[in-house]
C-alpha cells in the first residue's frame, strides 16, 4: 500500500512549547533518563495525524488497496463510536485523547520493567515527579529496558519486562493511537481506550495498586457492556469475548495457586539458598502441572506458552497489581447496583488527597447518605 503525505491541521507551536517545559522540568527533577524518554514520546506526538485524515492516504485502486481502506474507514468509525461510549455513556473523561494517529514499526508502543525481591513478593518502586512511586519504568527502546533489568539483577532483584501497548499521560497530552492497533478486536480496542481513559479521569498520586485495580475493572467490564450494546449477547464479538475474559479468569487463578503455594515458602524459616532452590522447584512443578492440566483448564490456545516462560517473582508480581485475588472492587462494584456510569461518577467525587487507601475512598463515596 502507498500513502501520499498528509499535511495536519494540528499547529506544532503549543507542543513546541510543552516540550521546552516538560524537557526543562526533565533535567531539573529526573535527569537523563526522563529526558530521554520524554523526547521520544514527544516525537511520537509531533507526527501524529487527525484520525479521519487516514481514509484518504491510500492510494490506488487495486483490491487489495481497496481492503485496506474499507478497514481503515472502520478502524476510524469503530474508535469514534469507543470514544462517544466512553464519554456518553460511561461520564470518562476524553477530551482529544485518542483522535489523532501515530504510524509506528513494530506491535508495541513501550517496554516496561518491573522488579522484585527474589524471596518475597517485595516490589521495587521507581519515583516519579508528579505521580509519585510507580512499581514499573517505561522506555521506548528495548535495549534500555534490558539494561535497566541487568542493573536490578545485579542487586538480586527478579526482573520482568513486558511490552505495553498504551498508556495514559494523565491528560497532559493528547493520548495517540498507533498504528498496530489498526488489527484489534471491538472489544480489546474499547478496553484499552476505557482503561486508559479510567486513569485520565481518576488518578490517586502513590496509589498505583488502586489505580490499576480500578482501572483494569472499569476497563473490562466496560468493554463488556459497549460489545453487549453494539453487538448483542448473541455475536460472534461478544462470545469470543466472554471465552477469552473466562480463559484469563482461570490463568490468574492458576497464577494466584502459584503464588500462594511460594508465599508459604517465603514466610518460612529456612535460609535463602534454600529458599530459592525450593523456589525454582516449585516453580517447575507448577509448569508441569498446567501443561498437564491445559485442556481441561483452558478453551483457547493463547496460554500455551506458560511452560517456556522464566516466571519469576516480577513476573508473578504482576497478577497482584492487576488482579487483585479479593476481587474488591467487582464486589464493590455489584454491592452499588451495577451501573458503571454512577460507579465511575463515584470514582471521580473521591478526595484526591488524604490518609485513607483508595479503597476506603471509593466505598464511601459510594454510601448512600
């Protein structure tokens, strides 16, 4: 497919000017590596195009050319009517996040790391200007993910990097889409934007375990009822969805055993090497016993791959910021009447400040007075 050059509308003065404060604010608060990172994602953002500019850069007549043009024009309708959801209907805050388009080379837009202790479900945190600790750090390129991961491992650290597909900027900037988003699902698109969109609208500085609970609820469940609205309990969009959600349900529940079974291994009294060679060993049973178990756990394919991982603490780690074993919130969520819009609307009346979690903040702004 050829694309001619499209000339935005978008005047590169205002962002222009946001990259001289934020790359100033970089040097003084963050050094390098803010700075660095800073300058990518601002690069991403000086080429982004208006969304419904993407229509007309195809060019040609062929077959081929013509299907992809149909899918772009749908790719394009499918995000508005994501976003109008989002904003009508679920009260998120958008604004322009999620017009523009960024073209990007590979299927994924950040690696991430994460880090643990070795012996424990201990999390390292990384801090921040304005957002405070967060237990992951981004880079745009892989090669620096892999050297912060060599730095943490000679501490004894485990380590996890993972690829990121978005994140919010908290309204900072207009959140782009890029172009490897052009193949997914209805669902997995409006889970994204609505997840992403959670973290704009409501965003506890120090919280990161509240903010990526509430925002992996609202997320999920919100795509759930945008698929449901648009395409009825019926299709082939929302039964596909509804396996693959159930298929995930029984992998964090398998990962959950896992760590369980290691959490009783870390409180106990043996010293670290024994700790850790029981670790491993308890770990490669488990591997064992899920390919064993496989297909009666599983309807899908997608978690074949769990075997050939080098699951470790980090990476197990990340089952508990998500997803949280109590399920909290989807109680808190169903005990309130299970209306997302007067849910979220509760979120966002929380105190931004104070001594109380997250938590404690939701439940009472959901009491009746």
């Amino acid at each position: 497919m050829r694309y001619t050059k499209v000339e935005t509308t978008f005047s590169l003065f205002p962002l222009l000017i946001a990259a001289v404060l934020l790359l100033a604010a970089c040097v003084m608060l963050s050094g390098c590596y803010t700075l660095k990172q800073g300058s990518i994602m601002l690069g991403y953002l000086s080429r982004a195009v208006p969304l419904e500019s993407l229509p007309k850069t195809a060019a040609g007549g062929n077959e081929t050319e013509i299907a992809e043009t149909e899918k772009i024009l749908r790719f394009v309708e499918l995000i508005g009517d994501i976003r109008r959801f989002a904003m009508e209907e679920l009260g998120l805050k958008i604004s322009k996040n999620y017009t523009r388009y960024v073209q990007i080379d590979r299927d994924y837009l950040a690696a991430v790391v994460s880090a643990s202790a070795a012996d424990s479900f201990t999390r390292y945190e990384w801090r921040y200007p304005v957002v405070g600790s967060m237990p992951y750090k981004g880079f745009f390129n892989v090669e620096d993910a892999r050297r912060e991961r060599a730095k943490l491992e000679k501490k004894g650290l485990d380590v996890w990097i993972r690829g990121v597909d978005a994140f919010s900027t908290l309204g900072w900037f207009r959140d782009p889409l890029y172009s490897y988003m052009r193949d997914y699902s209805p669902d997995r698109l409006a889970e994204l934007i609505i997840h992403e969109s959670l973290h704009a609208t409501v965003f506890l500085k120090g919280q990161a375990q509240f903010n990526e609970e509430l925002a992996e609820f609202v997320g999920s469940e919100g795509a759930r009822l945008y698929t449901e609205s648009r395409f009825g309990i019926d299709s082939d969009e929302y039964q596909t969805m509804i396996a693959a959600g159930e298929d995930y349900r029984r992998y964090t529940a398998f990962i959950r055993e896992l760590i369980a079974e290691l959490q009783v291994l870390y409180k106990s009294e043996k010293e670290q090497d024994e700790k850790l060679r029981e670790k491993e060993r308890i770990i490669g049973a488990a591997k064992e016993r899920f390919d064993a178990e496989y297909e009666s756990r599983f309807s899908g394919a997608h978690y074949r791959g769990f075997s050939d991982l080098p699951v470790n603490n980090a990476y197990l780690d990340l089952y508990r910021l998500y997803s949280a074993e109590d399920a909290y919130i989807a109680d808190l969520y169903r005990e309130s009447g299970e209306d997302l819009r007067a849910f979220i609307a509760a979120a966002k009346a929380m105190p931004k400040k104070g001594k109380t979690t997250g938590r404690e903040r939701l439940t009472n702004a959901l009491k009746p007075e």
